[in-house]
C-alpha cells in the first residue's frame, strides 16, 4: 500500500501511464494483476470431483445460504450503512451502495485460500453468484442506488456486466480446467500436477496479489491523499460491512454446524465484493473524476487490509471453531447421549 501511494502522490504521472490501457473499464496492469492471481489458485480446485460435492446432502442449505445473504442481506446492509453514514453525500452513497451491489468473484479465492476454505466450494459460489450477476446486477443497482438510496441513476447494460464476468472470471477459470484436465490426462502415471506444477505456480498468486495492491494504490494515491477526510469517511460503512457480513455468516455457519472450510467459503464470498465491477460501472456512467468512481475506488483500498486482518482472526479461531462445531455433532448424533449413558453401560 505505502508502495503504491508514494509514487501515486509525489509522481503526478503515475496515474496517467498506469491508467492510458483499460480493460473492461478497469486498468490493464490492475486487470493483468487480477487475472495473475485467480489462476494458480483456480488451478488447484479438484473440477473432477464437483459433481459429487454438489450431490451432498448439505448442498442445498450451503448455496441456499449463500444466495441469502449475498443477494438480499449484504446489499441491503450496504445501503442501510450507506445512508446512516453519508446522508448528505448522495454521490458517494451511491458509490457506496455500487460496491454492495457487486457480488464478490476474484479475491475472495485468495482470502479463501488463506484462511483454509473449501477451494472446491468457493469456485462453486463464485461460478453461480457470477452467473447471477450477469442478470441481476443492473436491475439490483438500479433499485438499491436511485430508489432505496435516493441516488444518482446510471444507464448500466448487461452487456458491460458480461464482459466484467466473463474476463475476471471466465477467462482465468477455463485456462485453469483446460490446465488441469490437459496435464493430468497426459501425465497419467504420476503426480507431477500435484506435486511440481501446483506448487511452483501456487504462491505466485500471492505476487499477483501484492502487485494489484500496488498498481491501485499508485493509480489513486494522489486522490486518496487530497481527498483524505472524504476517504475517512467513505471507509466507515466499507470497513462495518466487511466485519459484520464476515463474522455474521460465520456465527450461522456455526449455529447449522456447517464445516469450518464451508464456512470459510460462505463467509468470504458474502463479505466481499467485485469492485473490478463497481469500478469500471461508476467510470463507464458518471465518469473516472466522479465521486462515484472515487467512493468505488475506495473499496478494494479498504477491502484488502481489512479482510487481511480477518483471514489472521479466522486462522487463531479455526482450532475452537472445528473443536466446538465437532463436538456439538457427536452430542447431538442420535444413540450416542444413550451409549454413554450410565443406564447403557
């Protein structure tokens, strides 16, 4: 983050070399950091045995779940938040809301993966809110920013919504299922795939990660610096938001004894959010110089050190989360109160 800002501020022209290529409304080296990071980590998802993890028969509570609260409960949290907060910034609450509305599906694999998520899970819930977003994402903006946040409207096609899903999630996911079923087909009689190739490229998502972190922040150095009062206060929902849609769905993931790896998945992809999306919507309908474009901008900024900080929290946690959720599944399997009972012995 120091990294990016410093130039961002003291070299005036780092945004303009930074940002003269775009794809999809999102600059090329953000974009190229992106899809550098999603790859290795798509790589190690298990495609083979999904068909059979979808057959289990938790599979409807978990994708149940995850539509709840990544379609009616995280944005109109956003919203709410967005109001309380920034109730006489109608430009920024409608930045604000933009990013709730944008359903996660690039770095939470990389936070996933982190704090011990269910690679296979995560690439289930991404693959289906992606899907989703392609047809509710304009509609959903539309409600949540102009009716229910009384914001500025924007003219948001489908067509810009497909082209944001299909490159930052399309691409880097079938380059990774032609990876994995080609290599593993033609190398039969080992485990190389497993065993050389996924760990030589795996950490190098986390490089993709750092440098994505650096390209934004250099790109918005200068305005995060001039406009510092205004990001304090645009920060304050993003970061309440985060916290409590993470540990939220945790504590339900807890209470339906769903297992720690699941729950890991559930809960980052309900907290985080595609702000490649929220970003090139907010530029591509109100310009890159908008309060909109900026309030969208400072989401990732505040999304990554803060679910950082939840991936160390979760990690600390994992051990009594497994133990209690564990234990709680024995007390409650039926005969076992009986075969421990004094009566029964």
């Amino acid at each position: 983050m120091a990294l990016g800002i410093l130039p961002g501020y003291f070299v005036p022209s780092t945004r303009q070399v930074l940002d003269s290529s775009k794809l999809i409304g999102v600059s090329l080296p953000i974009a190229i950091g992106l899809l550098w990071m999603m790859y290795p980590i798509l790589c190690q998802v298990k495609y083979e045995s999904l068909p059979q993890l979808l057959k289990s028969k938790d599979t409807i509570k978990i994708l149940s779940l995850s539509m709840f609260m990544n379609w009616i409960v995280a944005p109109l949290f956003m919203t709410a938040l967005a109001w309380i907060t920034l109730f006489d910034q109608v430009e920024y609450r409608t930045g604000i809301i933009l990013v709730g509305v944008a359903r996660c599906i690039a770095m939470v694999l990389i936070w996933n993966r982190l704090a011990g998520g269910s690679p296979e899970w995560c690439a289930i819930l991404v693959a289906i809110n992606s899907i989703l977003q392609v047809f509710l994402f304009a509609p959903f903006s539309y409600f949540y920013t102009f009716i229910l946040g009384k914001g500025t409207v924007a003219d948001i096609s489908i067509e810009l919504v497909a082209k944001s899903v299909f490159v930052f999630l399309g691409i880097p996911l079938l380059a990774a299922v032609i990876t994995r079923f080609t290599i593993r087909n033609l190398l039969k009689k080992d485990n190389w795939y497993d065993t050389v190739f996924l760990r030589f490229i795996g950490p190098t998502s986390l490089l993709g990660l750092l440098f994505t972190i650096i390209v934004m922040f250099a790109l918005q150095g200068r305005r995060v610096i001039e406009n510092i009062g205004d990001v304090f206060r645009i920060s304050v929902p993003l970061i309440v938001y985060f916290m409590f849609i993470f540990f939220g769905t945790l504590f339900i993931c807890y209470k339906l004894k769903v297992p720690y790896d699941v729950a890991i998945s559930q809960s980052f992809t309900a907290s985080g959010n595609n702000f490649e999306l929220a970003i090139a919507v907010a530029i591509v309908a109100y310009g890159i110089d908008s309060k909109e474009a900026l309030a969208t901008v400072i989401g990732p900024l505040v999304e990554v050190p803060v679910l950082l900080l939840i991936v160390n929290i979760v990690v600390r946690m994992k051990g009594c989360y497994i133990k209690r959720v564990d234990n709680e599944k024995e007390a409650n399997t039926p005969g076992k109160n009986l075969q421990d009972s004094p009566a029964a012995a």
